[in-house]
C-alpha cells in the first residue's frame, strides 16, 4: 500500500468550534501522521499522511467538519512523504505555511 502525503488548508468558520481536535481524532483513527493548527488569518491548515484510502475518509470528513464547523472551501495538494514521522499532533497557531494550494 502507497504512502501519501497531502497539505490541506480549510476556510470557514473552522476556529472556535473544536476542528483542531475533530482533525486530530480523524486521523487518528484513520493512522495517519501529520499535524494540524490554526492560522492567524482565521483558518485551519496542517499535513497528513498515511494510505490513499484513509486519506481519502480522512479529507471527506474534515470536508464537513465537527456540529458548530462551517467549511466554506478545503484546499489540498499533493506533497512528497516524510520518513520517520509516526503520530498526529497539534502546532500553536500561526502564520499560514502555504501560501497557496
């Protein structure tokens, strides 16, 4: 089975309403690696890898989001995979890292 690794970034109302934390369980359950966090311009962002199959659940349901969520668009792009990364975490927000998808 083929790892994948993809950026993705969510606009809406994704702040404030637990998404980080929809994010992170999601991805846990699916096995996949990577991080997620929210950007000072109101969205949340991160990376994640693992197989195409949970990959593909893991983006439809971050797609719809947790109840009080309102996704409006959800960017994503292909990156390459990174070795050695093993769990799903949280960064502090900040600035956004990817300046386009």
């Amino acid at each position: 089975m083929a790892t994948q690794r993809i950026a993705f970034k969510v606009h809406g109302t994704v702040q404030g309403v637990g998404f980080r934390d929809y994010t992170m369980k999601r991805a846990v359950e699916y096995g996949l690696s990577g991080w997620v966090k929210n950007t000072d311009c109101g969205r949340v962002e991160g990376e994640a890898q693992g197989s195409e199959e949970s990959i593909q659940k893991f983006l439809n349901d971050i797609n719809n989001g947790p109840r009080l969520a309102h996704v409006v668009k959800l960017e994503k792009k292909a990156l390459d995979p990174k070795n050695g990364e093993s769990q799903f975490g949280l960064r502090k927000t900040s600035a956004t890292v990817f300046d386009s998808l």
